[in-house]
C-alpha cells in the first residue's frame, strides 16, 4: 500500500473501487474500442468523477493503477497488491475500501464508488456529497429504487477503518439509518458486466442483483 498525508477537505471523498483485472480482461486489456474494455471503462467512470469536481482517490490493483496516470496524479491513487490465496475478492475489496478511508482521514465523508459504473452521472456525486448532513449514510435513489455509490460520513471513520470482510461490512450497514437522496440518474442501477469481488461487495450494502449480459442492474 502506498499511503500518502491527506489534506483536510470540506467535501467528501470519493473512494473508486476497482478490483484486479480476470485473465480474459488482461488478454485484452490493449484493446480500448469497446464499450466493455476494461481500462475505458475505468477512464469513463474517472472522467465523471472529475466531472463532479469532488476530492477523489482510486484505490485498485497495479494494472489499473497504472492505467489511471494517464489522468490522475500518483497522490490520488492508491495501489494494493491482489487478493491472496486465502482472501475472497469480495474480502479484498472491503480492506481495499478500508484503507483508501484511512488514506483519506480528514475527509468530512466518503462515496464509496464501484469502478464497474461508467453510466453513473456526476451531479449524482453532487447530490449525495450535499446529503451527508443529514445522517451518517446515503443511498441514491432513483424511481424509488436504491442504487450506488454509497456514502459514509465522517462519523463513521473508526469503524469503517476497521472493516476485515464482507460481513462486517453488513453489519455496519444494517447498524446504521441511512439518507434516501433522489436522482434522476438510471445509472446507478447499472454496471458493465463486472467479477464476484464487486458483486459480492455490493450486495452487502443492497441486497442480491440479477445478472445479465453486458450493462444490468444491479439491484
């Protein structure tokens, strides 16, 4: 891991999770045209993100860390070796979202964004860094549906830098009353065809999704 001093922000950071890259993805990780290569996806999702003028930190594996530079500084990005043989990715992921928090500690808050999400719009960001006062969690919602990202407010800092697995992440999220922010985004019902470790992470926060091919919704 590669930690850096983090400068006191009045806005919530936004953490961007992506998990390592699956064999076919890393046999065709030069190919960029489509709309399922994995580095555009990520350099879509960086752009909104940028789009939203929010502090930000990506927190992924070297292959995609590297990928990231051609956007953003090394300071905003923060490397974490792959999962061990003992280590789900879905465990992996909750200490990668554990440690970019940490990364980030005079942060008054967190977004908590899967890397897998390209259509999710930038004031969606906006709305949830806006809806932090209002308690220590929040959801998007759109059409009456809770999506993704999630936000976790400054309050919450010492439990959630504690987090060691999938489970702990749902009990905190089930310990805590969370913000229902209305957006008229579709797009965080939507991610690209993405591995277990997002999957699983996810539905730790909002219950179990339907897959389908390429884009699909992800409650």
């Amino acid at each position: 891991m590669n930690f850096h001093t983090a400068v006191m922000s009045t806005t919530p950071t936004v953490i961007i999770l992506a998990e390592p890259l699956s064999e076919d993805q890393l046999r065709t990780r030069a190919d960029t045209s489509g709309p399922m290569a994995a580095f555009s996806t990520l350099d879509t999702l960086l752009r909104r993100v940028l789009n939203a003028d929010l502090p930000m930190l990506l927190v992924a594996p070297p292959e995609q860390a590297d990928a990231a530079l051609t956007l953003l500084p090394q300071d905003d990005i923060l490397t974490l070796s792959p999962p061990t043989l003992l280590q789900s990715r879905g465990d992996w992921l909750v200490r990668g979202m554990a440690a970019g928090i940490m990364a980030r500690s005079l942060s008054p808050g967190w977004i908590i964004l899967p890397a897998d999400m390209p259509m999710l719009q930038a004031r969606t960001l906006q709305a949830l860094a806006h809806s932090l006062s209002q308690g220590p969690m929040a959801y998007p919602c759109h059409r009456h549906l809770r999506g993704h990202p999630v936000a976790f407010a400054g309050e919450l800092y010492s439990e959630l830098v504690r987090l060691n697995s999938e489970h702990d992440l749902r009990r905190l999220a089930a310990r805590y009353p969370a913000v229902d922010v209305d957006v008229d985004d579709p797009g965080i019902h939507l991610s690209l065809e993405s591995q277990a470790g997002l999957d699983q992470w996810r539905a730790q926060l909002a219950g179990p999704h339907h897959s389908l091919r390429g884009l699909r919704p992800i409650n």
